[in-house]
C-alpha cells in the first residue's frame, strides 16, 4: 500500500502496539528487475511487516541523463505490488536517515553491494538500537546495466 509520510507513522505506531517487527528498505527501482526482486523479498524475511522508501524524481534524477525511467508514483505503484511488501512511502531526501531517525525500524536492510559496516545509515540504526541486515543476491543486476543493455541493441 502506497501511504503518505503522517500515514506511515500511524501504522508503524499501530503495529508495535501489536507486537510486530519492521523492516525497512529503499532504493530507485527504476526499471524493476530480479535483484531488486529478491532484495525486497529477502528484506521482507527480516521481519513482520516491511516498509520500502522509494526516492522521489528529484532525487532519482541523480542516477544520470534521463533517469528516472519512470515517475515515483509509477515506482511506488510497482513496488507496493510485490509479495512481502506492506507499505511504499516516497521520500525526497538525499538520504533515508531522516525516516529512520522517525520510523526506528527493527531492521535496516540493504542490498549486497553493502557490508554492515559500509552502509551510510549505520550510525543512525545503531543509535536507537536497530539492526542492520545485507539481503539479496549478489550485485549481478543493475538498472544501468539494463539500460546500456537496451540502447546497445537498438532499443
């Protein structure tokens, strides 16, 4: 489901109170492939409930010329329609540290070009006391890859 920021936090505060675990993850998911598949559903194993952060188009527009492929509210849209995700919020910071500092999740998950002591947000996770998990395949797939992929064979 697709939530506002003022909405997440209500059903954050309304699944603590009934004892369920969060997990939370972010990226672009611009161009939706396998790793970000398995990423999702690995980061969706970490807990109860797992909320996605997808970048905003401003921010996504920073991956390089053209990008992002599709708008946020699309890469929400597809996202929230995956198995094992519960709640999609787009976020237009450059970072996730604000929504972390706000949620306090239980799990930080990050894809496998991460090490737990690599990941920007580590200070902040261990701050409040969360965890931090690597899930996913390993970083075989990219959006960048695709696209280079597509162009070259005339797409």
């Amino acid at each position: 489901m697709i939530v506002t920021l003022d909405q997440l936090v209500d059903l954050v505060k309304e699944d603590r109170r009934a004892g369920r675990t969060i997990a939370f993850a972010n990226g672009c998911f611009d161009l939706l492939h396998v790793g970000h598949t398995r990423y999702l559903q690995a980061a969706a194993a970490e807990a109860d409930r797992l909320i996605v952060a997808v970048n905003d188009d401003g921010e996504a527009s920073r991956k390089g010329p053209g990008r992002p492929i599709l708008t946020a509210a699309d890469r929400a849209e597809i996202v929230a329609a995956l198995r094992g995700v519960d709640y999609v919020v787009i976020f237009p910071e450059a970072t996730v540290t604000p929504l972390l500092t706000l949620l306090q999740p239980d799990v930080h998950c990050k894809g496998t070009d991460y090490t737990v002591d690599t990941v920007p947000e580590r200070e902040t996770v261990r701050a409040y006391g969360g965890r931090i998990a690597i899930v996913g395949d390993p970083k075989d797939h990219s959006t960048r890859d695709l696209l280079a992929r597509i162009v070259a064979s005339g797409g």
